[in-house]
C-alpha cells in the first residue's frame, strides 16, 4: 500500500491563545508566590547572604518566563499546530523551537477520548486525546462540536482499519 503523506492542514481554535495564556498565568503566579514566601522567610530568619541572592535572581528568571509565556509562546504554538486525518492515518504536527511531527496509523488507534476541564469549557473547547499502545497524543483546543465529530471520525476510520472492532471511547469533563 504505497500513498503520499501530505502536510496537515487542519488548525486548532484561536481561542487557544488565550486559554494557555490564562493556564501559565496560573503556573507562573504558583512559582512567584512559592518564591515571595521564600524571600519573606529569608528576612524573617536572617538566612545567608547567598540566599536572597539566588531567590532574587529565581524571581527576576520567573518574570523573564512568565513573560515569554504569556506574550510570545501561545501566538507561535497556535500558528503552527496543524493536524489532519484520512482512512490511513492521523498527522500531528506542532512546535516552533522544537518542532514535532507525529504520524498515527489508524490501524493502532485503541481508544479515543474528549478532555474539557475548566478553562477549555468556559471558552467552549475540548482536547480529543488520541492513544494507542505505545503512547498518547492530543489535539488540543478544538470546539466542542469539532472534537466530537473528530473523535467519532477516528473511531470509524479505526475500526474499518482495525482487526479488532473495538475501540474505546470516552468523555472525560475534568481535568
């Protein structure tokens, strides 16, 4: 079986940016906290010198991240996430730094899931995780009806591609 694997095409949701922005505004603001506690206990106790010294240094690289994820990492990541799907396999392709490429053949496709925590609810978004024996990929930032009818998409093209007919899929509301 010889066919021509052409570049995905398939983009995920705009509303992506501001989700992962929202995300690593929470990450970061957990790190700056842990470390202002820290920084707190280093003058309430009278640490050593060198302590301030890497908690300042700790807080002034959080802000340099902070800022990066928040400003420039969410715009490239959604610009270059692409995914396709055809009766032979499922394309993944993302990254801008590291860029990773991933081909799934429908034949090893064992179970397909919706994931919608929190955030992607509120924005009305769902990830569609796709597994197969060796591992676990997903497609992030889809909307709900998107990842739906993705998901039951994949779980017909696998099952016809499959010796097994048994696919296993599920909803999953919390993250």
């Amino acid at each position: 079986m010889s066919f021509e694997i052409n570049e995905p095409t398939q983009k995920i949701s705009q509303k992506a940016v501001t989700v992962w922005r929202i995300n690593d505004s929470l990450k970061n603001s957990i790190a700056l906290l842990v470390l202002g506690i820290l920084l707190f206990l280093y003058y309430k106790f009278s640490w050593f010198h060198w302590v301030g010294i890497i908690l300042y240094v700790m807080i002034a690289f959080v802000f340099l991240i902070m800022i990066y994820d928040i400003s420039i990492h969410p715009i490239y990541l959604q610009r270059t996430w692409r995914y396709d799907i055809n009766e032979h396999m499922i394309q993944i392709k993302y990254g801008f730094f590291n860029r990773h490429h991933f081909i799934i053949p429908m034949s090893r496709v064992e179970y397909v899931n919706t994931n919608q925590g929190p955030l992607l609810r509120r924005y009305g978004l769902s990830a569609v995780i796709i597994g197969t024996i060796a591992s676990q990929h997903e497609i992030p930032a889809l909307s709900e009806n998107e990842a739906k009818e993705l998901r039951n998409k994949i779980i017909s093209l696998a099952q016809i591609n499959s010796d097994e007919p048994n696919i296993v899929t599920a909803d999953n509301e919390n993250e």
